[in-house]
C-alpha cells in the first residue's frame, strides 16, 4: 500500500512518466551520400548518448525499400519512436500507416515528404530547402549585378525534397534578373564523384566551361567534385567561374579560402537533438510539437573567415 501511495506522489509530481533513458529510438538513415550526411549520423549518434537513449541506426544505402523494411523492423521490434530521413519524397503512406497502427510516433529528419495525411508523423525537422536555394539564387543575382551570366546546376537525388525545393527557390531568387540563365541542369545524386563526372560533361558540351559564369549545386560535395573537374578542364573556380551551394561542410570552407568556391548556405547537422526533445515532452506530456520544427538557414561567404570555420568544423563529424 506505502508503495502504492509514493508511486502515485511521483506520478503527480511528473516524476512517473518516461525519462528519456527509457527510450529507444529507430532510425532510418539514408545513407552516406555526403559529408553532411556522415555528420547527421554521427551528431545523431552523440545527441542520443547525452540523453541516455538507445538508438538504433539502419543505413539504407540510398534506397527506399530498404528504408521500408528497416522501418518494418523497428515496428516489430516495438521501439518507442522511428526517425526517418525519407530518401524521396512520396510513397510513404503504407509504411508509416503501419507505425501509426502500432502507435509508435515517427519524426522527419532533414527532408519532408509528399502526403495527404500529415497525422502519419508527429513532426518533421528540416530547414527550408526552397528558401535555401532562394538565398543561393539572390546571392548570384547580387554578386553578378547586371552581367549576363550562364549558370550550370547540379542537383540533388531525383524526387528527394531538398533536391525539389532548392531547385524551386534558386529559380526564384533569380526570377527578376533575366541576365542569369540555367542552360544545364543534371542530378549528381549529391555526391562528390557523380558531381565530378556530371560537371566533366558539363562542361564538355559547354565549349569547354568558357563561356559559363557560375555553378549551382544542390549540395557541398557535388561542388567540390566539379571544383576538380573545373580545374582539369584548365579554369579557375571561383573566378572564372562562381560556385554557389548547399551545407556548409569543412571542406567547402577549405575551398573558399582557396577562392575555389564563392558561397555555402548552411545545413546545421543537428537535426536528431530537436527531434528527442520534441519527442520526450511528448511523451512526458502527450503535447504534440509543431508539425514542422525549422533550423536555421545561414550564408557563408569568402568574406566571412572560411579558414576559421573550416577549422572550427573539421572536428565535427564531416
Ligand atoms: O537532405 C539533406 C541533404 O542530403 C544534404 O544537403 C545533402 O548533402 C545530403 O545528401
């Protein structure tokens, strides 16, 4: 009976609900694409320890289906949440109806997804990929003023969100100034070697690069590989032609300090640390997070100390 009563005091006092030692928590990880995504795992796996929850980690190696089944996995398992960061953006609504049925929450992390049903996710947390393209567009127009300008894309995996979105929103941070031009656009899957080897084509096609003002890539890694194919092709990157992207990794901010590549936006790695704390108040609570959870989205530029940066990073899991 006395341990009855003192069970129940602790529970009124917020101290009977689940700490965030009791979890355990599923991911499934798209794979390791870039070095901003060897970092979302690596931080993830750090901001899990700090809590004390258990966190289980599937690498899908870039393919839905294994995302799919990993998913299934975990629901079997009976973890107490999933992480997912969806590879594309449709085709989930069976899977995650699964895990709905078996009321376990799922959270988003680092892309969105296209759905009709958002009650299938507790909450996403992503930045804003469309204005992140938006700020990468703006950037170009300002930097090129009124000089006609021929501008390459490389983008991301095909129907991934950020590729979408950052496509979107660098159209239209360069809609007013009609002097800029996308005259190619390609995926290179957001890894360095397919952004290399899609830039070599490129710039083949393009009178050897000569006549091209800047790149536009989706992601870090896409234009470091295409700053190399750059180089062999006998240009300067970054002066004869801009490179503009997405991450802010360390290596991009070493290429800066070279002149090699002009701006990043920045994609904080960090997105599982927002993830567990929504999820521990909601299940201490039961109050529902908002659906979409936004990180930051920050310019880096040649003139913002990219060596200091550079080594400010290195360290961090890239
Ligand atoms: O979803 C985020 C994107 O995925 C990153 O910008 C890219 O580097 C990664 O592969």
């Amino acid at each position: 009976m006395k341990r009855i009563l003192l069970a129940s005091v602790f529970a009124v006092a917020g101290f009977g609900t689940a700490s965030a030692a009791d979890l355990t928590v599923g991911f499934s990880q798209i794979g390791s694409e870039s070095g901003w995504r060897a970092a979302e795992t690596s931080v993830s796996k750090i901001e899990a320890e700090k809590r004390g929850i258990a966190f289980k980690i599937a690498d899908a190696q870039q393919k839905q289906e294994n995302q799919i089944k990993a998913i299934r996995g975990f629901i079997a398992q009976g973890v107490d949440a999933i992480f997912i960061a969806p590879v594309v953006a449709t085709g989930w609504d069976t899977v995650l109806a699964e895990a709905k049925e078996a009321d376990i929450p799922v959270i988003l992390l680092d892309r969105t997804i296209e759905t009709a049903d958002d009650s299938l996710y507790l909450t996403a947390v992503t930045s804003d990929t469309v204005h992140e393209g938006k700020v990468a567009g703006e950037w170009l127009a300002k930097t090129v003023a009124d000089k006609d300008c021929k501008v390459l894309e490389l983008q991301g995996t095909v129907g991934s969100s950020p590729a979408i979105n950052r496509k979107k929103g660098f159209e239209e941070g360069i809609a007013s100034a009609s002097n800029i031009k996308i005259v190619r656009s390609q995926t290179g899957d957001f890894t360095r070697s397919k952004g290399k080897e899609v830039m070599e084509g490129f710039l083949k096609a393009e009178n050897g690069g000569k006549d091209i003002c800047a790149l536009y890539a989706h992601n870090d890694d896409m234009a470091v590989g295409a700053i190399q194919a750059i180089k062999e092709a006998g240009l300067k990157p970054g002066k004869d032609i801009l490179v503009v992207s997405v991450d802010a990794v360390p290596d991009i901010f070493k290429a800066m300090a070279d002149g090699e590549a002009n701006a990043t936006v920045e994609l904080t790695p960090n997105m599982a640390g927002p993830a567990f704390d929504a999820l521990k108040e909601f299940k201490d609570s039961g109050k529902a997070p908002p659906k979409w959870i936004q990180t930051e989205s920050k310019l880096f530029t040649q003139a913002d100390d990219p060596m200091k940066v550079y080594e400010e990073k290195k360290g961090l899991g890239y």
